[in-house]
C-alpha cells in the first residue's frame, strides 16, 4: 500500500479491527481503485508533502479520511474555484480537484469551465457514473438516454435533454493542456487510467499546464447489478456514449511561475488600498447598552436606497474602533421596489455568524422593508424608517423604539437627494449612540478620499440625519 493512504481510517470503528482498513465505499465501486491510483501517483511523483486534494460534495466526500496529503473540503461544485485559491496562494502546491458527475457537471458546471480556460497547472480527476450516488440514484448530466433513475423511472427522455460529455467539452476549450477520457471496467483500461492520472498529475508538478482526466466509474448499488455485471455495462452502455481515449495533448514548455505570493502587511494593504498606520479611534467602550457582546444591525431598502453602502461604512467604522465586524449584502431580484438588505455584526471578541435574523435595530428606506424586517428586531431594540415614503409603520413590540425620520426629504433640501443614506447613518448614530460621530466621520472621510467633491455635502447630510433626531420631542409610538 502506497504510505500516501493513511494507514487506519480513522472515520471507522475509531480505526480499529476490519472497518478501520475498509473505505465507505460500496463493493465494485471505482472511487476505491482511482483513489489507489492517484495515491501511487503522488508517492511515485515524490510530492506528498506539497498535494492539497479538494475533496467535493458527493460520494467522494470523506476522501481526506483515506489520503495522507493535505485537504480542503468544497462546498457543492465549488471544488475548482477552492483548487484555484489554494494554487495562487501557494504556486509550489500540487492541487487535485476530485469530482463526481453531479458535483462537477452539474452544479460545478461554470467553476470547471472558468477554472480549465485559465489553464494553471492543476490536477482534476472527474468519476462518470451516469448517476447521482449519495444523495439516492438520481439523473446526473451524464446519466444515458434511456436510463431508469429515482428521478426518471421511465428512463431519460429528449425532453430530459443529452448526456453532457465533459471530457470533449474541456478538450475544446483553449486553457487545458491535456485531457483524456479512461475506464476500470478491465485490467487494460485501469492501466490506462492509472497512466493518465499519473501524466495529468506530473504535468502539474512540471508547471506545464493543467489536466483533466474524466474516469468511467461503476456504481453498482444504483445500477441495482452486481460489480461484474457493471463492468459489462460500462463497457457496452456507457462506452459508446462516452468514447475512450484522448482528446487533447499539448507539449507546453513550462510557464507557470508566480513566484512566492507576499503576504506582507504593507504590500497587501498597498493593494487593497488600506494603510499601514492604526486608524484613530474616538470611542472608549463597546456600545453595551445595546448588547454586551455583539451587535446586530440591520439595513434594508430597494435597490438604490444606499442601504449596502451605510452598511459597509457602519463596518469600517467599528473596525476603526477595534472591534470585529461583518458585513453581508443581500439583494433582492428587484432593481428597484422590493427590498434588499446588509446584515452588520459588531462584537467586542469574534463574530460568530454574519447574519441578522434578529437584529438590534434595523434601518428601513421603503415600506416592504419595514413589513417584512420591522417585526424580527429584538425586544428593546430600535427601528429607524423614513418617513418621506413610509407613512404608517406597522405596530411593533412596545419595547421597540420606532423612530421616523424623512431621510429623503432632508436629503432632497440639501439638493442631493441620493445622500439620503448619509442622512440615515446620522440618524442611526444619534438614536443609538453606538460611536461616537467622529468616528462614523473619520471611516467616511477614508471611504470618500477619492472623491473629495461629495465630502462636504456627505458630512452635512450626517449632521442633518444626527439633529433629526435631535429635534423629535419623542420616538414614534411603535
């Protein structure tokens, strides 16, 4: 056994006894003999050390369990784009992107087109079994015409559309190097597959270029036949269909050469557009009055409201104060009209979840924000609304302090009505006193360093939002 496998499975029995030597795999499977393949490949090849496998979403999902190499785990189809993050982040890493029909050609279908036309030295070993395995023996892209499955009990028909045949598809394209199509279904093709793998995975290690090889695989448990009888059905079913052999193969001096990515705080920064010296901070404590540990906000209009854009500058000014913060956009399929939101945490240690269902005070510009956010904002929190469009806002909890406040009408009367955000964050910060202005200024001023012209007229539309506030005798009853 290659020392590339790990020598117990821990994921069974705690590696003890039989189980602990056995893979989850059913019998006559052929993700087993592939990943002994690609194991002796990376031991031949002398790269143990530098191989990351990405392991997909599928019936392939516990790889890490069985090789003793370094792993990512993708969400569904995404294996290509986390191989393409961990080969630009470190050039010397020999990357493998193992994925089954329905991950790769189904879901993953634009990750694996992107990802082959750009053609970086990378390593994807693509298993057709004609079925969706895990998830219960469903129609996979590549499931045959005729072909009886959970989802198609009287078999693929035209209307289901044709198998895709992913091999000619990458072949076609500009970016790959090197593809080929292989099987297992006797002991001449699993020499093929077992030489073809190898070859895409030391083209990988020459910095020539990217391969892809695509494995005709058995499942006998969804083809409802034994291992035997799969073979044979590989063979004359799938085979015509899918046929053998190669379908590109270029001879590409090596080219790949990044260098060594710097990770330096002052070259990143100099790209991100950040700078090296601490920003300065005006706050002396974390907003507890509104929560101990973290604070949750949300804003919410339609498209062109500004909403995203407090958002991110609620956030960069909580970093400023040294505090972790997120910030998370939704939009909604509405351009305009609807509602689409920004979800910003502030917490005095980690953020643990971005997300807001239950927010501390919620921003509202339109009506079916406040409809539909107005009721999850907590017991005691706050919700501010403008009052320019929003005419009565729906009966809340007691607790909940409802501010109306004509954020587009001031706006409006400074002669600008798009800072009608600006005017917003004003009002959110008088009402909440969860930084001091100077503080939301300063993270402004860096923002709109570039466009200095909207400096001055986004700073008085704070002010105006800021003395709204201000003026109110009392909150709006909610």
């Amino acid at each position: 056994m290659s020392s590339v496998f790990y020598q117990k499975f821990e994921r069974h029995a705690h590696g003890e006894g039989l189980k602990g030597l056995s893979t989850h795999y059913c019998p006559g499977c052929g993700h087993g003999l592939v990943h002994k393949f690609l194991a002796e490949a990376i031991d031949e090849l002398g790269v143990q050390d530098r191989t990351v496998a990405i392991s997909p979403v599928g019936c392939a999902v516990f790889m890490y369990y069985y090789l003793d190499v370094g792993n990512s785990q993708a969400a569904h189809g995404r294996a290509p784009a986390v191989a393409l993050g961990h080969k630009v982040a470190n050039p010397r890493s020999i990357v493998i992107s193992y994925q089954g029909d329905g991950d790769l050609a189904a879901i993953g279908l634009a990750e694996i087109i992107q990802a082959a036309q750009m053609g970086l030295p990378m390593t994807f070993v693509f298993i057709n079994n004609a079925i969706y395995g895990m998830t219960g023996g469903q129609m996979a892209p590549t499931t045959l015409m005729g072909q009886r499955t959970t989802t198609t009990p009287d078999g693929r028909g035209r209307l289901m559309g044709q198998p895709l045949r992913m091999a000619e598809t990458i072949g076609q394209m500009d970016g790959p190097m090197y593809v080929e199509r292989v099987a297992l279904f006797d002991n001449k093709q699993r020499t093929r597959a077992k030489k073809a793998i190898l070859k895409a995975l030391r083209l990988q290690v020459e910095n020539r270029g990217l391969g892809f090889v695509e494995v005709l695989a058995e499942c006998p448990t969804h083809l409802h036949m034994t291992p035997l009888e799969t073979e044979e059905w590989v063979r004359d079913e799938m085979v015509p269909m899918f046929p053998l052999g190669v379908k590109k193969d270029l001879d590409i001096e090596p080219w790949f050469d990044l260098g060594t990515p710097s990770f330096e705080p002052d070259r990143v920064s100099s790209v991100i557009g950040g700078g090296t010296e601490a920003p300065e901070r005006f706050g002396t404590r974390f907003p507890t009055h509104i929560h101990l540990e973290d604070v949750a906000i949300k804003f919410a209009g339609a498209g062109g409201d500004g909403a995203q854009t407090i958002a991110l500058l609620t956030t960069r000014t909580a970093i400023n104060e040294g505090y972790d913060s997120t910030y998370i956009p939704s939009y909604g399929p509405e351009s305009r009209g609807g509602t689409s939101y920004a979800d910003v945490h502030i917490a005095a240690g980690d953020v643990l979840s971005p997300a807001c269902p239950e927010p501390h005070i919620l921003v509202a510009f339109n009506a079916p924000s406040i409809d539909k956010f107005g009721p999850t904002v907590q017991p005691g929190g706050a919700v501010l609304y403008d009052s320019t469009v929003i005419s009565t806002p729906p009966s809340l909890d007691p607790s909940i302090r409802v501010y109306g406040v004509p954020f587009t009408q001031i706006a409006t009367d400074l002669g600008k009505r798009m800072v009608k955000n600006v005017v917003a964050l004003g009002a959110l910060r008088a009402a909440s006193d969860l930084f001091p202005r100077e503080s939301f200024l300063g993270a402004m001023r860096e923002t709109l360093q570039k466009d200095c012209a909207m400096l001055e007229l986004n700073e008085e539309a704070f002010t105006w939002g800021e003395r709204s506030l201000g003026e109110m005798t009392s909150p709006a009853s909610g």
